[in-house]
C-alpha cells in the first residue's frame, strides 16, 4: 500500500511516514532533493529525490560517518542535527550542526555519488540548525540556531559572514533576532531557513517547541535585521500537533510548497507537505487562514503541478534480501561504523554475514553502546516482519538477535554458551543514557524451539483492538485513535516447529528526538575489532508489511 498518493492526481498527508526529521529541500531543474537530520546513526545525511513532491525515493547518503572517534561509541541523540541543503554554481551543499563541535558542510557536483569530507566552517559549542545563502553581491551568509543546553540560552537566532566558497566563517556571529523579547515573542524559535524575494530576507522557522509549536516567517530588508515577525501556519481546526520546520520549495511552474515534519512520538518525525500563497508579502501556509491569515494543516489535496505527469508510485524500502551480501539503503548503524561490521566482499550469497564484534571494549557490551548494530526506521504505523537468522557461526559467548530500540528497547536473541549450546533470551533495558543495563527476563533452551541453527523471528507491531491502518497516519502525537500506541509482540521458530511466542508485549517510546527503530545485531565479548577471530552470524532476509 502507498499511503500518501491516491492515484488519482490527489494527495494526502502525511507524504513520508517515516523519522526523517528536520527536512530541508530544494528543487534543481525538474527533481527535488530532500534531507534530514541523522544524529548518531551512519551513514547520515540522507539524500531523497523526487519528480513531484510527493513521492520520494532514498538514493544516498552525503556522510558516511560522522567526524570524531567519540563516535565509534553511540552517542544518542547527538550528532548530525537539521541540516540545510542548497545548490551554488554547480554544486550541492549540505550545512549541519554538530551541538558540541559547531558547523560542518558537505558537497558534491552529484548527488548520487560521492561527497567530500565534511568541513567544519565554525567550532563552537552550542551552535544549530545553520541555512546558508549566496546573496545578491556574491557574499555568503549563515543564519542559525542556538541550543541552550549547550550554550546557556535559547530563542535567538544569530547570522556570519562566510567565505564565498561557503567553507569558512570571515566574521563574527552576531545576533539579528530574540525570540525572548516581549515586543515580539517567539519562544524557541530555531530551525531557520532563509531566502530572498522581492528585497526581502525571509526567514522561515518553527517556534513554541518540538510537539506543539508553530511556523513564523520573518522579514527584513537587512539580512542583519531588524526583523518583522508573523505567524503563518498553526494546529487550527486540524489534529496535527506542532506543523513546523522545514524548507520552501518551488515547482517549475512557480507554485510554491512547504514541507515540514510533525512529532509523532514513537514513530520520529514524519513528513507533510503544504500549499504556499502570498498575501501582502507574507506566505499563507496551508489551508483555511483565519482572520490573521494563519493556516493550518491540509489532509488531502490536488498534487503539486510539477509537470512530472503521473509520477510512478515509490516505497520507502523496509524488506531486504541482502543480495550478495548487501545491505539496503534503508539500514542505518547505531554510530560510526567500518568494513569490519560484516562480511559484504567475502560473503557471496544473498544474505548479511554480520560479524559479532564488542564495539564498546566493555566487560559486558550492551546493544545501547554498541555501534554495530543495524538499525532501520519504521515505516507503518503497524506491520509484521519476518527475520531469519543462521547463527551456526557464533562462538561460545557471542549472541545475534533483533531488536526494537526507543528510550529504552527490547531484544530477542540467541547466545551460545561454552558447552557449545544455544540459548534464546530475552532482555530489556533499564536506566539513563549514561546508566542504561539491561536485564534478562527470560531464557530459553534453543532446542525448544526447534532443530539446527536456523531460526525465523515474527515481529508484530499492532493495536489490541482492530483499526484501519490508514486512519493511523492522520492523526495527533497525544490522542492516538484507540486510545493508545501500538506494542510489538515477538515469536520466533526453528526447521520443523511452529511459532513460539515469547510473552514480550513492547510498546517504544522516542527517545529525545528519534524515533523507534528495528535493529539487527551480532555481539562478542571478545575485544577483537577486526573480526578475524570472532564469530558471525548470516542474517537471510527481513520481510516486512502493513498490517
């Protein structure tokens, strides 16, 4: 099923369920560019293209791991956070914000191939969400954020000078607007965007915060300000909470769109896409303005005219056969990530040989900080996957398993002991980031559950009571339809025996700004990070689909 278009040159939001927080996107020529936020997960950068707005393909990703070895450990919820992505004289740039080491860019003539080494145009602690802008004259510009646990304050944007490469800061940072002052109050405005129309500076950002807040747009015939400030788009009659954040686009018949994401909770931030008008300078966001022009969320609605014709329906990819030992786009590790996290040139049938590895160094691993664990998002509000498993090749100590990763997570896998026997177990995690254990709560004899070493596990993610998956997209982060979220459920089988269910009834939560994930993993005690003498185990298929 694809959810967003309806096949008859209509739409509904949203257009990408899925976490792809803080989108930013651009047109160049006929095709549109999308990417987001990746924090502590590789490679990062996504890279989305799409012909018309509303079907959306991953086709890359602009950083394969992020810059500093503190990274090899998971540091959740850090990282690469809302990027902007522009097109300058031939090339693609990607800015980001690094909360504790300041701003970085990427780029590349193609986006679909490689793109150079992330550069760090200012170090700073505490500086976000950078947009950049060639203006007029050929001088470049930063407008950005600020993150108060950092730095100390929030509600401030700020703006410098860079190199007309765009590759170093050549002033100092100064700041143009304060959400804080009561002549003009937007308390946590960040996530800004900037443009230029018609001799203004427009400055597109998200206030009031992550899960409620709303969309302003300032003005200024000075990038340095002072600025105008008005309300643009908010909840209004809708259930859409906090229709914020994100990037202005145009198609190549000038009708203009907004796509910005909605906190939905467990599932991340998804994706929605908004019809753009203009009434006395000022942009009119959505549908059905009130008395101050201020709109609201639209659910359904003709297409964008992009003159793309009928675009062929695209899926955010959750299956996977890992053809020759491949992995899909849709895969993403836990922290920066090497070859040695599996077996992709030497391992020559459809399958993952993932090698068991302590990423962490530490005594007891644990699937929290350890990097080689393989992560995707969730797609669907409730699905059922099937993943096999061979885990013939773990040594005694070593476990593989899958997992379901939010604030805390569960997971189900199998370790073999030093008598050479497998044991299933099920454990979940208790405590903070910086305390996280986690506690077995139940185990298994493998032979239980069926012969040899090959094993299916069956992951339901689902209501207690029936509703139509299709309602489940539209609808706020604090009234889910049934009253409640959905809950994974977890069976598994081995050669000749039917589904044992395991008693797990898991309901995620986010954990500060991401989404859950289904996660693959293979762990060793061992402290050997070139996987020479450690175990594996081959991951056969994940197959995935909407309930």
């Amino acid at each position: 099923m694809h959810y967003s278009d309806q096949g008859n040159g209509r739409f509904r939001n949203p257009i990408l369920f899925a976490d792809y927080s803080d989108p930013d996107v651009i047109r160049v020529g006929d095709t549109y560019y999308m990417t987001a936020s990746s924090f502590n997960y590789t490679p990062g950068l996504p890279i989305l293209v799409s012909k018309d707005l509303v079907n959306w393909k991953l086709v890359n990703y602009a950083l394969k791991n992020i810059p500093g070895e503190r990274f090899n450990i998971p540091r959740h919820s850090e990282g690469v956070w809302a990027p902007s992505i522009r097109y300058h004289e031939g090339m693609f740039y990607i800015y980001y914000g690094m909360p504790d080491e300041g701003y970085f860019v990427v780029r590349t003539k193609d986006p679909y191939g490689e793109w150079e080494e992330p550069v760090c145009v200012l170090e700073g602690k505490g500086l976000i969400d950078p947009c950049p802008i060639w203006d007029d004259d050929g001088r470049a510009y930063v407008i950005h954020g600020y993150a108060k646990s950092r730095i100390g304050f929030k509600s401030i944007l700020g703006v410098f000078e860079m190199s007309p490469d765009g590759l170093k800061a050549i002033s100092e940072d100064h700041f143009i607007f304060d959400g804080n002052d009561p002549k003009h109050p937007a308390v946590t405005i960040e996530g800004p965007k900037v443009y230029k129309r018609d001799g203004y500076y427009y400055i597109w950002a998200p206030a009031g915060g992550v899960k409620d807040g709303w969309q302003v747009v300032l003005r200024s015939r000075d990038i340095h300000g002072p600025y105008e400030i008005k309300e643009v788009m908010h909840t209004g009659n809708t259930v859409i909470n906090g229709p914020h954040q994100g990037g202005l686009v145009d198609t190549v018949n000038g009708d203009e769109w907004f796509i910005h994401f909605q906190d939905r909770g467990l599932y991340g931030r998804i994706c929605h896409l908004q019809p753009v008008s203009w009434d006395n300078g000022w942009p009119i966001v959505g549908v059905n303005p009130d008395e101050n022009k201020v709109g609201e969320p639209v659910f359904e609605r003709d297409k964008p005219d992009t003159g793309a014709g009928d675009e062929e329906k695209m899926y955010l990819e959750s299956s996977d056969d890992f053809v020759g030992g491949n992995y899909g786009l849709c895969w993403q590790w836990l922290g920066n990530h090497t070859e040695a996290f599996c077996q992709q040139k030497n391992f020559r049938r459809n399958g993952l040989r993932l090698n068991a590895l302590n990423v962490s160094g530490e005594e007891n691993p644990i699937i929290w900080r350890s990097a080689n664990v393989l992560t995707q998002k969730l797609v669907f509000p409730v699905f059922e996957t099937e993943i096999q498993v061979d885990i013939s090749g773990l040594k005694a100590g070593e476990r593989a398993g899958i997992c379901m990763t939010g604030g805390q997570y569960v997971a189900a896998y199998f370790e073999k002991g030093d008598n050479d026997e497998f044991v299933l177990k099920i454990a979940e995690s208790e405590g903070g980031d910086a305390d996280k254990i986690e506690v077995v709560k139940k185990v298994i004899r493998a032979e239980k559950i069926g012969r040899g070493s090959l094993f299916t596990f069956l992951l339901t993610f689902s209501l207690n009571e029936e509703a139509e998956s299709e309602k489940l997209y539209y609808q706020n982060v604090h009234s889910p339809l049934t009253g409640e979220n959905p809950a994974l459920k977890i069976k598994v089988k081995g050669d000749g025996l039917d589904y044992t269910d395991l008693g797990v009834n898991y309901t995620p939560s986010d954990h500060t700004w991401v989404g859950a994930k289904i996660g693959l993993f293979a762990i060793s005690k061992s402290t050997d990070m070139t996987g020479n003498s450690n175990g594996y185990a081959d991951f056969l298929f994940v197959k995935t689909r909407e309930l």
